[in-house]
C-alpha cells in the first residue's frame, strides 16, 4: 500500500472514529443532563436531545477536521525545514488547544443562537474527554504520518510498546 | 497489517450499529388515564350536542303569566345561546319527554304550552344522552321519594362517569297556581305582582361533560350580563374541578422537583398528565407544584383545613394494555400541602423514592389528589335563602319565593358527587417510565 492510500485509509478512520465518540458524546450528555434539564414543560428530554444532537455533530466535524489536518500536514506539509518557526510539537500542542478552547466556546457560542439548549458546564467537560484526549490526542498518536510518528505526546511511549517498527 | 486494519473498521461498524440502535424511538402506544382516576381527554372536543328539556307542567305557567321578567324570552334566549354551542334540540316533559319540531319551543313563552300533570324529572335523566349537553328548565318541584330516585340516576349517569351538575336559579315574576307542594301534595296560589322579593325562581338543570357546562355558564353569564342587579340569579355548581383554575396540568406550575426531569419518551396526548423521568432510582425524588384555589361563581366551598391526601400508583401491563393498582404500603409517594396565602395559592409537593414507590419496568402512572374530606363541602350560602324547609309541617308557611326542600335537593346532589365522582382541588397526574 502507498503511503498516499494509508494516510487515505488513515483520514477515513480518524472520520469513523469522530462520528462515534460523537455517539458517546451524544448518550454521555443525554445521561448528564437528567440531572440539569429540570422539569420544566418545553425542556424534555427529548426536546433537549433535539437541539443538542447538531451541537454534537458541530464539534464531532471540527474535532475531525482538525485532526484530518494535522494528519495531512504530517504527511504532505512539514518539511525537515519547516518555514514556521516553531517545533512540529508546539504545532501539534497549539492545535489540540485550539480544539480544546473550541469545545468550550463553541456550546455557548450555540446556546447563544439555541436559547432553548439548558446548557450546563459538563456539557464541553464530556467534548473536552471526547473530542480533544479520545479524539484528537489518540487518533494523532496513531494517524501522524511515520516521518513525524512522535511528535504527539507521549506517542513514543505508545507506539515503542505496541512493536516500535512504526 | 492490512487485517488488522479491516478487523478494527469492523468492530467500529459494529460499535457504531449498537449504539445507534440503542438511541431508537421508545414510544409503544399511547398512554391513557387509568379508569379508576378519570376519563381520558385524548382528542379534540367537537361542538357538543344541546338537549333542551321543558317543564311543561301547569306550575310552569304562572312565570308566564306577566309581561315582565326573564322567563317569557327565555326560549329564544336559551336557543340562541346553545345554538351558540352546536347543534340544539328542544324537548317538552311531563309524565313522558316529547321532542319539539322546529321552532315550536316558542311556544313556552306563552301560559297554554304549559298543559302537564305530572313532572317526571326522572324520565328526563334516563331518556338524556350522558355524551351531550342536558339543560332542564323547572321549578325544582319534586317529591324526596322522587328526588331519591333522581340522584340514583345521576350518580350512575354522570358523577360515576366524571361528568358533571349545575343548577341555575332565576327569580321571575309569578302569578298563578302551584301544584303537588310536599308530601300532601297541596295547591298554592302566589302572585308576586312586580315586587322582586316575592319573585319565584325556576331553574336551569344542566348535565353533562364538565368542559361544556363550563362554556355554557360562561355564555349564560355573558349573555346576561346587561340584566346584572334587575335579574336576581344564583348558581350552584357540581363538579369535580373543585379549584376552577391550575387543578391540574397543563396549568400547575411546578415550581421545584428533585431527581426529576421531563419526558417525553411515551405517546400522552392527554394535557393532564406529564410525564417525568427520574435520575437516579434509590434517590428521594420531588416535585412541587403551586396551586391556585379559586372556585368558580357557584362552586361548592372547601374548608381547606380539612382536605384528603389521596395517592394511588398504577403499573402499566403491556400484554392487556391495562392499569394494575400498585401498593407500595408505607413506601407511596406521599403529598403535603403548604399554607394558603391571601390569594388562595398553596403548594402541595409529591415525594417518593422510585425503586420502592413505583413498579421497576414497567410504565407508572401516578395520581395524587387533593379532595375535601366528607361533608366538608359547603352549599354556596344563597341555597339556604332560597329554600323553604317546613312547608310539611306549617301549610301557612308557604313562600313562592322560594322552593320547597331546595336545599335537601342540593344537598343530596353534592352527597351524591362527593361519594360516586371524585372531586378535588388538584389532580396531579404523572407517568413514569421505569421499563
């Protein structure tokens, strides 16, 4: 298999992965917001599940996107003389801040627009877990390209343990 | 490498079909009242059918007998405000009920319609359709014996079927003859003349859906409302929405729940009940709801001191489709009742812990009621000036203007809501689906 047609194979998997930790995401703040959704006679649950379900799909696509980036940048965009000025890592680091910081602002940003979404602050914790540690963190360690294979924290760590050839 | 990449795609499809089909539609059928808690309001009420029934027996005649007072244009007044309502049907009674063509109701207005001997109110009651609007004009003139069998009647007709009673009075110039007063059935004459406190009332009977015979009182009272302090009427009010107002959902507010959350994972189309969803089943769970006391013109009072708790919890059996009473013993849910401010609102807050109130896996449904304890419900206080209680005794005693025995009618009517209907000030209604 071509490096291209992996790094291909790669991205789907990253998508694949995305759209079930936007399932869990989706049944985690379902579960969660039993307790915060109140009692209220045009706050069901049901309701709630209705206007939250985009907000899952919003950060779930993000949260994809970013990592298909990096994975990208790792095979086809850095170069040994990289014109950016700072180290693949600071890059690596900067980008899951950026999702990070995007999993907080991004709810509100939505609860904004969708005043009827009862938000409560466990709501970007469990985007936080999902999207940016299980999401972004463990696909980059898996789906960086082999030239930059340790460039995500702790990745040597993981990858050395699981055979160290690749 | 490459097997290990098609076995892990694999077990994501798998992982992502499991969980999809976990999010699937809940909903199994549409869930409806239990019997024993009242009947179900799952559809849109069509414009109710209206039954006129006419006293026309020779007592009736004497309010037609001068030119001023409501009586003489109540045919076409009464026509039109049911009218008003749906479709309208007339019928004259006596010893049998005679359904009237047309506009021959008109006919009441004058003194020769009125040609009967015999008032059967009784007839009346089994010849009504307990699904449309009763309206019986009368003078309230019956016997206790037949009175006893008009309450039987309408215990099994309407109260026992949650529907509902309301009487109207009229004071109207008399003049003429009134038969078959009290147990020696004696004759009486009265003429008021135009002095309005020896006008002599009739009465407007009206049985059915309890819905109806509030829109009808409400046309009644606007349509009337230019004779408001000329007229002298009272009203008096059987139902089993004792409050008037926030009695229940969709109308109590809830102000304060522990555990709770709203539902809507089943089909209720009845606005009267909500369901809930708790979140953790070993933790106390709440709800408090804030209610408004405020009776309508003419509903019986409630001391508020001495009102009954009552809860009942039904499991849903999915295979019948019916409600099993659950009993929980000293583990029901359990309501209080807050004090009652200067405007009649109280709350009333509803405890229990699911997993020993409820039935575990099944669909529950909750009712809790609070109802005025036995012969706590008072008459609205004109019934006692309007009634003439020793006409039997003392013959000399008797006042046209006001109505033999008129307060053990009415009495024997709230006796008989209050054992065979269940009314109350709240109906707090809750499904919980504890599958």
């Amino acid at each position: 298999m071509s490096r291209n047609a992996r790094m291909g194979l790669y991205m789907l998997g990253i998508v694949v992965w995305m759209g079930i930790l936007g399932l869990i995401a989706y049944e985690a703040g379902s579960l969660a917001a039993h307790s915060f959704i109140g009692t209220g006679v045009n706050a069901s649950l049901q309701k709630w599940q209705g206007l939250y379900k985009p907000l899952v799909f919003i950060m779930a696509s993000i949260s994809a996107l970013i990592t298909v980036f990096w994975c990208a940048l790792t095979e086809w965009g850095f170069s040994v003389q990289s014109p950016w000025g700072v180290g693949k890592r600071t890059v690596w680091s900067l980008m899951g801040a950026a999702l990070a910081v995007l999993s907080f602002v991004v709810p509100y940003v939505y609860v904004m627009q969708k005043s009827a979404l009862i938000m409560s602050p466990i709501i970007p914790v469990i985007f936080l877990l999902l999207f940016v540690l299980a999401g972004y963190w463990i696909s980059t360690i898996f789906a960086t390209s082999a030239a930059y294979k340790y460039t995500p924290l702790f990745s040597s760590q993981i990858r050395r343990r699981k055979g160290g050839k690749n | 490498m490459r097997k290990k990449m098609h076995s892990l795609l694999v077990l994501l499809m798998v992982l992502m079909g499991l969980i999809i089909s976990g999010c699937g539609d809940e909903k199994i059928s549409v869930i409806e009242i239990p019997k024993e808690v009242g009947q179900s309001e799952t559809v849109e009420q069509s414009a109710p059918i209206v039954d006129i029934y006419w006293d026309a027996t020779e007592s009736m005649r004497g309010y037609t007998a001068l030119q001023t007072g409501l009586y003489r244009t109540l045919p076409d007044n009464l026509g039109e405000i049911a009218s008003s309502m749906g479709e309208t049907h007339f019928f004259r009674f006596g010893e049998a009920v005679t359904p009237m063509e047309g506009r021959s109701y008109r006919s009441f207005s004058s003194p020769d319609a009125y040609t009967e001997l015999v008032t059967s109110f009784g007839r009346v009651i089994d010849e009504a359709n307990a699904d449309h609007l009763s309206i019986v004009v009368t003078d309230l003139f019956e016997s206790d014996a037949d009175w006893s069998n008009v309450t039987q009647k309408l215990r099994e007709k309407y109260f026992a079927k949650h529907l509902g009673v309301a009487v109207i009075g009229v004071k109207n110039p008399f003049q003429g003859d009134i038969y078959d007063v009290g147990v020696n059935a004696a004759k009486f004459s009265w003429d008021s003349g135009n002095e309005t406190a020896k006008f002599r009332p009739f009465y407007l009977f009206i049985m059915g859906p309890e819905q109806d015979i509030k829109d009808f009182l409400q046309r009644w009272q606007e349509h009337f409302a230019g004779d408001a302090g000329v007229v002298e009427m009272q009203y008096a009010v059987f139902l089993e929405n004792l409050g008037a107002e926030q009695t229940s959902f969709p109308d109590l507010q809830v102000t304060d729940s522990k555990n709770l959350y709203s539902n809507e994972s089943l089909e209720i189309k009845d606005k009267r009940v909500r369901e809930f969803g708790y979140d953790s089943s070993s933790n106390e769970t709440g709800l408090t709801v804030t209610c408004k006391y405020r009776p309508m013109n003419g509903a019986c009072l409630a001391n508020m001191q001495k009102l009954e708790k009552v809860m009942q919890v039904f499991a849903l059996d999915e295979e019948s489709g019916e409600w099993k009473k659950v009993d929980a013993g000293q583990d029901a849910p359990q309501i209080e009742v807050g004090p009652v401010d200067g405007e009649g609102n109280y709350n009333a807050t509803l405890t229990f812990v699911p997993d020993q109130a409820i039935s575990m896996g099944h669909v529950n449904f909750i009712h809790a009621r609070l109802a005025p304890e036995p012969r706590s419900l008072k008459l609205p206080p004109w019934v006692k000036d309007w009634n003439m209680a020793n006409i039997d005794l003392d013959p000399n005693a008797f006042d046209g203007s006001k109505t033999a025995n008129l307060q053990h009618i009415l009495e024997s009517l709230r006796d008989t809501m209050l054992s065979a209907a269940q009314p109350a000030l709240v109906n707090i209604n809750l499904v919980i689906n504890a599958r």
